[in-house]
C-alpha cells in the first residue's frame, strides 16, 4: 500500500528503526514526522552498528527520507549525524529537511536541565536536550526555525527577541547562567551553509510522491504511551507520537493513510520517571536488561524492564488504529521458563479492567493481572520460517493476536536487520 505508519506501541524504543529499515526496501520514502534528538534508532547491518537520531533509518537503504515540520531539529546534532554516514559509506544526498520544523536553540537545552535540577524528586526524566522547551516557544510563537536560517536578518531579530527573556529565567528562575548572544548567529549561519541543499517544501514533495501512486513510509519516533495527548503525562514527550500525527507532521490529509503497523517488544520497558505496572523486581529484570541490550540509543541510559502489558497493548490499538502489529525482540525471552503477561489491571476499589484508565490517578495505583504461560527456552536466532518457532513462542504470540484482534505481521528474532520473520495470519 502506498503510505505506511510505523508508530511505537509501548513507551519508545521498541525498535521501530529495525522494521522501518525493514519496510524501506519496498519503499521509496520515508518521512520522520515528530521528535527530536532526543529518540534515536539502532540498526545493525553486516555487523557494523548504526545509531540514527534525526534521519530515517531509511537512509540506510538508499532511500529519499524527510525530516518534517512535526520534527524540532538540533543543527549541530544533525551535523554530526550526517558527517558520520558520510564517513561511513552512506550518501546523504536524498535527506530532506522541512523549512517549518523547529530549531532547538541552546537555551531551550539550558532551561531542560534547569527544570529537571529545579524540580528534583518530581522530575520527568528527559534526556535534557531541551526537546520541550523548543516545542513550548513553538507553541508560545516564539519559535525559531529552520527556514529562519536562510535569512540573516530575521535569524538575528528572532534570537535578539528571545534570548534577553531566556536569560531572566535562567539566571533568576533555574539559577543557571546565561547564554551569551556573542557569535551565536554567525554559528548558527554556518549550520545553514551545510543544511542549505536539503532543505524544501517537504509537505509537497510527500503529497505528489502519494500522488504519482509512489510508496511512503511514515517513521514516528517515541511510543503511544509518550504521547503528549494520550499518553501517560506528565511523563510523556511533548510531541503527538501516535499514527494521527503522521498526518499533521508531514502535512498531508489523514485520509492518504492506508495502514498503521504498530512496533512493539515481546516484553516492555520504559526510560525515565513515571508508573510502569508491569515493571519487574529483582534479578530477572537486571537479566532481561543484559539479554536485550536495554540502554538507550540517545542517553546510553538503563531502561526499566516490565513483562508484556496486554492492557496497554490493546491501548495503543485503538488510539493509533493499527491494522497489524511487529513484535520485536521475541528471542530475548528464550531464556525464561515462565513468561507472565499482564492481562488485566487491578484498580484501587478492587475491581478488574481490561481497558486503559482514563485518569491518571487510577493508573499510578493499578496493579497487574497476569496469565503465566510457558517459555520455550532455545535460541530464535537461526530460524528462517515462522513454521520452526517453538510451539511455546507460536502460543505467545497467537495470545496477543487473540486479546488485541490484530494479527502480527512480522516476528523479530535477533539483533541483525534479517532477524526478522513474516507471519501470513
């Protein structure tokens, strides 16, 4: 089908970079339409490990990619990002970048930190790279953005607007010190003699691509559960992560989407502050973070480890209208006996729901409901056909398709880009 979602089901890092790369050989672009630096994708090809923050994973595969307007954009990080490709054998000739997508400016990192140190125990756990507090000036209008850098004139008569009050609260509010305005626009100015090619009217571009009858691939980084609307705020993102903002990221109609393939692990895990149900106590979840190289592509922070949260799951169905879901990372649990999966949650006055709780103060204080069923307990990693899993891993998975009524399309079963198996329901 033409234009294809793939959009996060859990809390991020679900290894959404590994299916786009996946889908991108069939594709012919392929659109990030939210986030910063601040997500990233790993890829493993041939051995040799990619780590993408800005750029689709569809680079890898050759492919035009676009940075959207939905996306706020680190010049320098993206820099780097490109020199390191570069470097690496990869052309980044066909990287687009959209003039309306944000700039994160260096007070908008410097007030991220401060926020985090101001607010201590109540903290959000952000990566401090100072993703919200560019998409707050976005929303306040106060935002600078990339096609400001075309001009020098309006570049330096944003920064002179902003940054005076940036000072006030980072010297008077988070006791931080200031950024000074001293070679900043000339800075930012040789940002745009290298980003000046890339940049175009990406809305467009993705419109007669859909429109030629070409095959679009939209890359959401994040997962439902951070969603800025519907996820599990304040501990969230603050960008709209689920499949609707394709839509509006990338500036096409809702109705030029055909399909929405959820990525989700075959356990959970989740970075930095905020409930979690499903987490894990004790050795196993240290033992699940060292099997499936949970640490953050971003931050190289720890990610708290949870069993299968079916709950949740079918959550992140419905509010991004998946037609099928990826399952990744299914062989990480070869090396358990038993497998819990979260079926229900218990709430506060003791009764059992299989819906998501609609207010906060209900979620912080459910407990999970768990089915155990039996582990299979050998590697995954050599199989070519969905026919050789184990019957203990075809029941897992057929468990999930029967409790959310979406199949699962595709498998993965190791870290390299052709662990993967396609499932025909």
């Amino acid at each position: 089908m033409p234009a294809t979602v793939i959009v996060g089901a859990q809390w991020g890092d679900e290894g959404k970079g590994k299916i786009v790369d996946l889908l991108a050989r069939d594709s012919d672009l392929v659109c990030r339409y939210n986030g910063g630096p601040n997500a990233g994708h790993t890829i493993v090809v041939g051995g040799e490990t990619f780590k993408l923050k800005h750029i689709p994973s569809g680079i890898l595969q050759g492919k035009e990619c676009v940075i959207g307007a939905g996306c706020v954009v680190d010049p320098q990080v993206l820099i780097e990002e490109l020199d390191d490709l570069e470097s690496r054998g990869i052309s980044t000739e066909l990287v687009r970048l959209s003039g309306n997508a944000h700039l994160v400016m260096p007070w908008h990192q410097a007030i991220d930190r401060g926020s985090e140190r101001r607010l201590g125990r109540l903290k959000i756990g952000t990566t401090r790279r100072g993703i919200g507090p560019t998409y707050a000036d976005k929303a306040y209008r106060l935002g600078i953005r990339i096609q400001d850098l075309l001009d020098e004139k309006i570049l330096r008569q944003k920064i002179e607007v902003a940054l005076p009050e940036k000072n006030v609260w980072l010297e008077r509010v988070y006791g931080a010190e200031r950024v000074e305005p001293e070679g900043l626009v000339e800075r930012y100015e040789g940002y745009a003699e290298r980003l000046r090619p890339m940049i175009a009217d990406t809305s467009l571009l993705v419109d007669r691509a859909l429109t030629d009858g070409k095959r679009v691939l939209f890359d959401g980084a994040h997962g439902t559960l951070l969603d800025l609307d519907h996820g599990t705020y304040p501990f969230v993102t603050s960008s709209p992560t689920v499949a609707g903002g394709a839509a509006v990221g990338t500036g096409i109609g809702p109705t030029r989407i055909d399909r929405v393939i959820g990525v989700a692990k075959a356990y959970v895990t989740r970075v930095g502050e905020g409930p979690f149900p499903t987490e894990i106590e004790g050795a196993d979840q240290e033992r699940l973070r060292e099997l499936g190289g949970e640490f953050g592509t971003v931050t190289g922070r720890e990610r708290r480890c949870g069993w299968l949260d079916l709950v949740a799951l079918r959550y992140a169905v419905r509010l991004n209208g998946m037609t099928s879901l990826a399952l990744t990372k299914l062989d990480v649990l070869s090396a358990f006996s038993e497998l819990p999966v979260c079926v229900r949650y218990r709430l506060r006055d003791g009764t059992e729901t299989e819906d998501f709780p609609a207010h906060q103060s209900d979620f912080h204080h459910c407990e999970p409901v768990y089915e155990t069923l039996p582990g299979w307990e050998q590697p995954l990693d050599s199989l070519t056909d969905v026919s050789e899993l184990p019957t203990a891993a075809r029941g897992y998975v057929e468990l999930i398709e029967q409790r959310l009524g979406v199949e699962v399309c595709l498998i993965g079963t190791g870290r390299e880009r052709e662990r993967v198996l396609e499932r025909v329901a």
